[in-house]
C-alpha cells in the first residue's frame, strides 16, 4: 500500500531500461556497429540511432538494408544468439545504474509505489540489467520477449498495467527512446521522454530536460517531483 502522502502519485511507474535506468546504450551501440560489419557495411550514426531502443529483428533489418544483403531465418538465430552473447560480456565489464537513479527508487519504494521494469530487451539480458540495478526495487518486469510486440506497439505496457490491476492512464512510464515513448503513449500511459536527442520527444510525451533544469539526469530527483511531474502530465 502506497503511503498517504502519495495520493496525488501514479498507482504504478514503469521503468525502460537501457539508456533510461542503466547507460547501456553505449555497449548496444559496440555489437549493433559489429553486427553491420560482420554483415559488410559499418552503419551510419544516424542509422544506428534508428536501432535504439528497438528489437533484434528491427536493428538486423536496419543493417542488412544497408549492406544490401538477404539473411535467412537460420543466420538471424545465429547472429541473435553471437549479439547477444556479445552484449552479455560487455554488461558484466560495465554496467552500472545511472547516476540518481538508486536514491530515486528507494524513495519511491519507501513510499510503497509499485514498480515495474518494462524493456525491449529480452529476459537473458533483461535480468542481469534488472540485478545491476536492484532487484529490491521491483515487483514485477516485461521483456520484450515476453508480451508479444515489441515497442513501439502497446502491448507491453498494456500487460504490465494488467499485472497490477490498475488502468494504464493512471501510471507513470519513463522511457529515453522514440520507441518506448510511442508504445507507451499508445497504451495510455503518462510519460517522462528523457531522450538524448530533444527533437525524438513524441507527442503527448513530457521533456524530462525541460522539467529538471534542463537536466536528462535522475540526480537530484526525489519522489515528490516524480509525484509533481505525474500530476503535470495528466494535465497536459
């Protein structure tokens, strides 16, 4: 039970994960430039940006459209399971929440607000991501491998609202990539945008830099402007 002083908060928070709890990014960034390597043409950055926060099947897509190469179903599981195992080494080197993202939640837990991981990542990344963070802080997670659609469909953020009992608008999604916040939008959720780059803000979606002093960081964030940012958001 969510403590009084919450009455005017979300009944649930959904949190991405990479780029948003943790800096994963960067490592995703080393395997998705080997993987188009590997398939004959380094990608752009502008075409790596297209990749972030997307599935597997969209950032193979994205490389071999630019190599101009056809992959079969087999080399697909193939190069999953080597990007993947990739990954898996870099996030044992270096992993490690972002900065304010710890004192955050163990406010909001004291508080007894429901918390949720909702990722595009798959279960054997999800949890090591998930246990680099804490697992003490969440009831519950979705990979994206476990609710149908990836993101940007709804799909997840309409199951994790589900899993709780509460109605999707009143929960509070924060999310960093174009994907994330237009399923998140689209499952009629409130949201927190914290993207790197301010011009993939999507509609309906609130800018984290323009509410915490132009800041994308979670350092010096308390619950009570997590309560304040929610309240916000349902009048926009």
């Amino acid at each position: 039970m969510t403590s009084p002083s919450w009455s005017n908060g979300p009944r649930a928070i959904f949190w991405d994960m990479d780029g948003t709890l943790v800096d994963s990014e960067p490592l995703w960034g080393i395997a998705t430039y080997e993987l188009s390597e590997h398939l004959g043409r380094r990608l752009t950055p502008e075409l790596r940006a297209a990749t972030v926060g997307g599935s597997f099947h969209h950032t193979l897509q994205v490389c071999a459209d630019h190599a101009g190469v056809e992959v079969s179903p087999e080399q697909a599981k193939e190069l999953h399971d080597a990007m993947f195992a990739r990954v898996g080494r870099l996030f044992e080197q270096s992993l490690a929440p972002r900065p304010g993202v710890r004192p955050l939640l163990e406010g909001l837990r004291a508080l007894g607000v429901p918390m949720m991981v909702t990722t595009n990542t798959e279960r054997a990344l999800a949890d090591p991501s998930i246990k680099a963070v804490g697992e003490q802080f969440f009831c519950d997670s979705v990979a994206g491998d476990e609710a149908g659609r990836f993101k940007p469909a709804p799909d997840m953020y309409v199951e994790a609202a589900r899993r709780l009992g509460v109605a999707p608008q009143e929960c509070l999604v924060f999310e960093d990539s174009q994907a994330g916040m237009t399923a998140a939008v689209a499952a009629g959720c409130q949201v927190i945008g914290l993207p790197e780059d301010e011009s993939d803000l999507v509609e309906g979606v609130l800018l984290m830099q323009s509410l915490h002093g132009g800041s994308r960081s979670f350092e010096g964030v308390r619950a009570a402007d997590v309560e304040r940012w929610f309240t916000l958001s349902t009048q926009a």
